[in-house]
C-alpha cells in the first residue's frame, strides 16, 4: 500500500460508503469495475483448475508444504505512514518442478493501520479461493534468490473482501474476484490490496523450516512461512 493510496482511503471513508444491502461478490457502493480497465498491472486471469507449465527444478528448500505465519508491509511519507499486518493461515503447496497452489481458505484477515495528518484510518482485508500457477527459482542450489512466477498464473478462483474501520465503517469489496478488483476498482479501492499474493515476482530465502518472500514491487506484501 503506498502513500497515495492511504489518501485515496481516507476520501473513500469520508463518502461513507454503505455496507447494507450487499451481496456475495459485490462492489459496494460503486459500479462494477471492468477488468480490461487495468493499468499499471496486469489483471490476474484463467482458471484455477488449469495445469499450470513445467518450469523445471527448483530451490530443494522451498519444495513442500506451507503455511503463512504472517505477512506484512511498510509505507512511509511527508503526508502519511501505514502498516500493514496479519494473513497467517494461508496454505501454499511447491513442487519440485515449481508447480505451486495457493489456498486461502484458512486464512485469517490482513489488517492496515495509517495516519493520514491527524486522521487514523484503518481496516482489513482477506483473500478466498485458490490461486495455480509455476515459479522458477533459477536452479536447485541455494537458500536464496529470485522468486520467479511463470505466466500463466491462474486467479480465477480467487476473491477478496476490503473493508474499513476507521474512520468509519465501511464494506468496499465483499468477495470480489481479483479479476474485478483490478483496474476502476483497484483505483476505487484505493490498491490497498495485493493482487497477486504470494505469487508476485521476488525473492525468497529460506531458514530452517521457513520461507520468507519479498516482493520486487513496493506495493507487494513480504510473507513469512513455516513448513506445514
């Protein structure tokens, strides 16, 4: 979450935005964002049941079973500073050849704390569903590197609520595919959330039984591991 971000939260507080009379899968308060609307990233696509290509041996320490122990993030300014926090629960699953699932269905909220001037502004947001897709981590060796996803990745089982706190509550996503979050509705949203979680392109090091990946792109969220 970055700094225009936090403002453009603050502002969407202040609009009071309902949260009654919503339903699953809806963008409360705003019109249906188009996904082909997007810019600045691409808009996460595909199926989630599709197999995903072989991107041949990875790291031997990220192969295995997962579970986020946490995830989080920083941004700091002249006009605001935010932190953001949570996401334990997330089961992720490495093949040797990189083959890599994504569940989210234990996952517990990610939470967003910010000081905007003399306003507090905060909330929470959670991913549903499963995410498919194929990492390269440049060969076998090794307990750090690039942490590479292969296009294609496959998002279309996965959905995310965003919802605010303070200053006021207030539903701005309730189970919305990451499809429809990107693009109108991510600028809505204010890109509070990261659209591709844990299969973004960064860098991974592994320690023991833990895996911690760190994205390249500022707006990306770190997540620490523990082996399932």
């Amino acid at each position: 979450m970055r700094t225009s971000a936090i403002a453009t939260v603050a502002t969407l507080a202040g609009l009071g935005l309902a949260v009654a009379g919503c339903g699953e899968g809806s963008v409360v308060g705003m019109a249906t964002p188009n996904p082909s609307a997007a810019t600045g990233s691409a808009a996460p696509t595909g199926s989630a049941g599709a197999s995903p290509p072989s991107a041949g041996p990875v790291a031997s320490c990220v192969t295995g079973d997962w579970r986020t122990t946490s995830a989080a993030g920083q941004t700091g300014g002249a006009l605001a500073s935010a932190s953001i926090s949570g996401g334990d629960g997330v089961l992720v699953k490495v093949g040797p050849t990189g083959a890599t699932t994504v569940d989210f269905a234990g996952m517990r909220p990610v939470s967003f704390n910010a000081q905007l001037g003399d306003a507090k502004v905060a909330g929470r947001f959670s991913y549903a569903g499963q995410a498919n897709g194929t990492v390269s981590t440049g060969g076998t060796g090794g307990t750090a590197g690039d942490w590479a996803p292969i296009p294609p990745l496959q998002w279309g089982d996965t959905r995310v609520t965003v919802e605010l706190t303070e200053p006021a509550p207030a539903k701005l996503f309730d189970n919305v595919r990451i499809a429809e979050y990107v693009g109108d509705g991510a600028t809505r949203s204010a890109d509070v959330v990261d659209i591709q979680p844990l299969l973004g392109a960064g860098r991974y090091q592994c320690g023991g039984n833990t895996l911690t990946l760190t994205p390249k792109d500022a707006g990306g969220l770190t997540w620490v591991l523990n082996r399932a």
